[in-house]
C-alpha cells in the first residue's frame, strides 16, 4: 500500500485507491462482482481501463471478468440498489499486452510516453517489492542484487527488463501514433495503447481517442 501512494505522489494523482485483496487470491464472486460496481458507480469515470481476460495472472483474469461482468450490470437498477447509478455509462477499455491467443490486442488508441518515461520509471521505482524483490526471481535472477541507492542503476534494470513492453506497444500503434501526432508520429518510440471493448458506453473511435488526450 505505502508503494502505491508513493507511486500516486509522484504521478500527481488526487487518489490512488488499494482494495483489500491478498495477492494471486484475487476470486471471480459476487461479492468482489458488487465492490466493482459500487466502485465504479461512485466514482463515475469517463473510461474503465483494465485487463483482457487472456492474461497469465489469475488475478489479472479474474479482475478482467470482474470489470467486464460490471460493465452491463451498472445500469441495472435494482443491483446495488445502494448505490446511484451514474447517468452516462463509461466506455471500457484494455490495457496493452503481449497474449496472441485467441488474438493480439488493437491498437484503439495510443499515447506517447516518451515525454514522461522518467516519470513512469519513477513510478515503476515505487515499487520496489514487485520491481527488485520477486520479478527478478520470477525472471530467473535468483542472486539478484542492485543498490537500491542509484538511481542510474536502477532505471538501466527497469528499462533493460521493461522498457520493452513500452517499445512493443508503439510498433503496434504506429499508424495511430501517427494518425495522432503527424510525422511525429513515425519518431515515437515507447508508447501505451488502449483497445476500445465491446462491453459498456459504445462510442466512435474519434471520441474514443480524445478520452486519451486528442
């Protein structure tokens, strides 16, 4: 928790909100189902990012079909009847990933990072249980040690390890890059993407894009 409010310091966030869910036990109910709901109805988003629900992680599944089951079951007026139900539904969305089965994820839209990667290595910084604790020992470097001191050092390893995920996703947007940014477009070299879902408010894929800064 202390990692995540760090990383929302840095980021500028008004609020970073942490549910209390044990890591890898994260469980598709209906109990976890109304928490989303009540979540999501009382903040009232214009867009829900999350997971598709092909991810490795049980947790990253079970969250994917959790926000995916919120997303018609908002409207509904008797569930969760506690709670208002917001007069506009949110568009949803799916972060970037690398799964290929059943299929790669779209490139919607998309936003350069490149201005901002020492900010996003910043945040990325914050946590360092996931960053330099039990990712480098799930990546296979058992004896991993860095001084946790150097700054320089450290955004290497984090660029090394995972700056391609960032680099990945821009070859994948690049006729939205520059689509977005003109030529500018053909130059940017780490970006996030966003494939628009099926699921929730169905918009245009310009209004859908000016939810990401066009």
């Amino acid at each position: 928790y202390a990692e995540t409010q760090a990383s929302a310091r840095i980021a500028g966030l008004v609020e970073y909100q942490v549910l209390d869910h044990s890591d890898c036990r994260l469980e598709n109910t209906l109990a976890n189902r109304e928490e989303i709901i009540r979540i999501i109805r009382r903040f009232r988003p214009d867009v829900v990012i999350s997971h598709r629900n092909c991810d490795y992680h049980a947790d990253h599944r079970n969250t994917a079909q959790l926000v995916m089951d919120a997303a018609y079951l908002l409207k509904v007026p008797l569930y969760c009847s506690d709670t208002p139900i917001p007069d506009r539904n949110p568009v949803f969305a799916y972060s970037y990933d690398r799964f290929r089965d059943p299929r790669p994820v779209r490139a919607d839209a998309a936003v350069e990072i490149d201005s901002v990667l020492e900010t996003k290595y910043r945040m990325l910084d914050c946590h360092a249980s996931q960053f330099y604790e039990w990712l480098p020992w799930d990546k296979g470097f058992k004896n991993f040690r860095i001084d946790l001191t150097d700054w320089e050092a450290k955004k290497k390893w984090l660029h090394e390890n995972w700056g391609k995920r960032f680099h990945d996703a821009a070859e994948l947007a690049r006729g939205t890059l520059i689509e977005k940014y003109g030529e500018m477009g053909r130059t940017v070299v780490q970006a996030e993407t966003f494939e628009l879902s099926e699921y929730g408010e169905q918009v245009s894929i310009s209004e859908y894009r000016s939810l990401f800064g066009v």
